[in-house]
C-alpha cells in the first residue's frame, strides 16, 4: 500500500519494517534489523559506548498500547471511507 503511493495509510498494529530501541529511543530500520540474528542498538552513548539494547519491531503485540490511537479516530471521524485488511478490530484496545 505504501510502495504504491497511498498517502494515507495507518498501520494500526505497527509495521516490522521499523524498530526502535526501549531504552535510548534510536529508531532503525529493516536493513538494520535484518543484519544480526539478534538487532542491538548501536547508538553511542556520551562515554563513546554503543546502547547495545535488544530492538524491538515496530509491531504491537498482545497487551500492547496502539500509538497514536486519539488520531486515529479523529482521523475515522473526518473519512468518507475506511478499509480493513489483515486484522478483524476485535482485540481491545480497538
């Protein structure tokens, strides 16, 4: 959907062509994830020392909050129309 030129598009339960490190925020994407069996952060910290914290996808997983969830709606409010692929909605918080 994205690689064809839709514009707006919200991956409501993520996208594991991103990840982010839980403890410094370094944002990375598939390239990098895809080179080590398991993707360390390797953001240098100021004692000149890679974070080395396990990533974690971009995904949400069960229990999981959904970021951005208020605009979502706003953004649902204002469309005319709203198309569901590859999850059925049901599990909460939706």
């Amino acid at each position: 959907h994205l690689k064809a030129g839709s514009r707006h598009v919200y991956e409501l339960h993520g996208s594991i062509q991103t990840a982010a490190c839980p403890k410094c925020g370094a944002r990375y994407g598939l390239d990098h994830i895809l080179q080590e069996e398991v993707p360390r952060c390797n953001r240098v910290n100021g004692k000149g020392r890679a974070c080395g914290f396990i990533l974690k996808t971009d995904v949400v997983l069960f229990g999981d909050a959904v970021q951005h969830f208020d605009t979502l709606f706003e953004v649902l409010n204002e469309s005319d129309l709203l198309l569901v692929i590859g999850t059925s909605l049901e599990v909460a918080p939706v």
